[in-house]
C-alpha cells in the first residue's frame, strides 16, 4: 500500500490533515498516533512502555540480554499495566532468538522489532507464522529493499542523530534516499527527532510516522535516575557525541551519548592498551577485549544507578530540545500540537483571499 499522497484539503482543520497523515502508520501499529519509543536498554520497561502506549503512541520492550524467562515476565508486568498495542525489540545476534520469539508470540504481542543486523529470514518467517508483524531497521536503500523482499512488514530509518548505536547517515540523508523508494511498506523515521513539526515534514516527504527516544526518556514515568534526566535538561545538541575510535587496529562501536568524565577516561584507557600492545604485553585480541569491556555496565550505572559522571549516558542530539519532565501524554499532546500548529500556518497561507469590496 503506497502512502497517502492526496494534497491537502484546504477545507479541512489541521487536526484532520494531520489524522490523515498519521492514517496509514497509526493503522498498521494499532496506535491513536503513529509515534514509537524507541527501545532503549534499562529504560524502555514495562512502565515507560505501558504509559507510552496509554497515551496512544506505541511502546516497544528493550529486550537487550534479557533470557527468555526474564523477557516473558517483562512482556506480562507491560500487560498488567495496558490494554493497547506494544511491540517487543530483539537483537538478532542474541544466541537464544528463537526462543525469545516464541516468548514474545506465546504472550500475543502484535509487533516484533529486529534490531542489531540482518535478521536471519527464518526469523522473520517465524514471527510471521506466528501471526505478528516484523518491523526491522533499514541503514541504507539496498538493505531496505532485501528486507522487503524477506518479508518484513514496516521499516525504521535511523539517522546518526540518534542516541545510544548509530550508523554513519544522517536522518536526513537517509530519509531522501528511502522514502521515495519503498512505498510498499510503511517506513518511520528515527534520529534527532524532538519536535512535532520535524514529524510534519517527514509524513509529508511519505514517512508512515516517527520513532522518539530521547523525549521520552526525560519523562516522570521513565524509571531513569533523577540525575540522568537532570543531565538531558542541561545539554545542547552538541554535547550528545558518539565515541571517539582511536586506532583503528581496534574498532569502536560508535555510540552517541553526552560527553563526561567516562568518555575522557575511554580514550585515555585505549591509548594505555595500544601502547601496551605495542609493547607486547597484550595480545591485539586481548587488547581489543579490553577496549570492549570499559563500558561494560556503564549504561545501567548512569540509567540505574544515576552515575552520569563515569557512566554511559546514551542520548540523541535532540536532548537539546529536552525543556522540562513531562508526563509521557503530555509529550505526545505537545508533539501533535506543533504539528497542528505548522499545518495551521500553513492552510493559513494558502486559503483564498476574500474578494475586494
């Protein structure tokens, strides 16, 4: 199904030319507005997913290293909390996938997302067995397309401007190359995205609607550390970094988050283990080992634990626009409102003008 490329009514108000831009993706996820939260490790849980989905958006469970007992007492407490649609994210290099997908569909949840890489296509064919739909991530056109043909249902373009793992492009960037190429599934975008009227522009270029993560993170229902949401109210745009590479003998996952004392310490604990390899005291496995396991924890020390010195603070460039805590439907009702408000000037612009006297 091609998206709705009808021009707008002049006629209609902006609440209805905006319901008909969200038709088709607030449809396909059995959502009132087609805006997804993004599944983000330690924060994207029963009660930020549950509030998301109450207020008529679409949560989705970070699955991350969950088993598949933890992840089906997860999916069942998200439950207890909400009647709505939510959607479940798996990494499809976690060893137990199978099993995982089988929790997921045991449980009746209505979406999978396969995040992480290529999803093997008998993964796809099983979440669709089981009567689900599969929405995976799409880093470029070509990928797009192979995961079209291997059956997924819907797509997610992420922009480098996100937090926590990114590729290389940017939001914008990709959304020229995909959008008006795959139409016959829908395609949210992700990456940098705080306010309504960048969610406008991207259903009008025929986007199905938006993923967010950063905005709702600084949430009252996100269980985030008080001191993790009072970092995203003092940071600009161009404090949210990805990690710095320095050899590249040894390969960094690129990783946005705000810069602080953890990421100063990185690069001073990569330059210790290259020179120690250098000196032949590791060898490049174990010295890649080591570079690898500097965050490990760090992400739940910041989220958890509220240490946002020394921790993994992952946040989008879009933390610039994070203002003030607001309750999740108080985020999605202010989303829409800039929308609304945009379309407003907009028709105003263009209505006729009344006759001279």
């Amino acid at each position: 199904m091609p998206p709705d490329i009808t021009p707008p009514d002049t006629a209609a108000t902006p609440a209805a030319e905006l319901a008909r831009l969200f038709a088709r993706g607030a449809a396909f996820l059995g959502a009132r507005v087609p805006i997804l939260g993004g599944a983000m490790s330690w924060v994207s849980e029963r009660h930020l997913v549950a509030a998301i989905s109450n207020a008529g958006g679409f949560g989705v469970i970070a699955c991350g290293a969950m088993g598949p007992d933890l992840l089906a007492a997860e999916i069942a407490a998200t439950q207890a909390l909400t009647d709505r649609p939510f959607g479940v994210n798996l990494i499809t290099m976690h060893p137990a996938l199978d099993a995982l997908i089988a929790v997921t569909l045991a449980a009746g949840v209505t979406h999978v997302v396969l995040a992480g890489g290529l999803p093997p296509g008998g993964a796809i064919r099983a979440i669709k067995d089981g009567g689900a739909r599969v929405i995976c991530f799409a880093p470029a056109l070509s990928l797009a397309r192979r995961l079209v043909r291997l059956g997924a249902d819907a797509l997610v373009i992420e922009g480098s401007e996100a937090g926590g793992h990114i590729g290389p492009v940017s939001l914008t960037v990709l959304a020229q190359e995909i959008l008006p190429h795959i139409t016959e599934v829908p395609v949210f975008v992700a990456g940098g995205i705080g306010r309504g009227e960048a969610i406008l522009a991207y259903l009008e270029m025929g986007a199905a609607g938006a993923q967010l993560g950063t905005r709702f993170v600084a949430s009252t229902e996100s269980i985030a550390h008080p001191r993790f949401k009072e970092a995203f109210l003092r940071a600009h745009a161009r404090d949210a970094v990805p990690s710095v590479q320095l050899d590249e003998r040894f390969p960094v996952i690129p990783v946005r988050g705000l810069a602080n004392e953890g990421t100063r310490r990185f690069l001073a604990h990569q330059m210790a283990v290259r020179d120690r390899f250098l000196a032949g005291e590791l060898t490049r496995e174990a010295a890649q080992l080591e570079i690898e396991h500097f965050w490990a924890g760090a992400l739940r020390r910041a989220v958890i634990e509220g240490d946002v010195e020394t921790g993994s603070v992952m946040a989008g460039q879009s933390v610039g626009m994070v203002a003030a805590i607001q309750p999740i439907a108080a985020i999605i009702a202010e989303l829409e409102s800039q929308a609304e408000a945009a379309l407003a000037a907009r028709l105003a612009r263009t209505a006729p003008s009344s006759p001279r006297e």
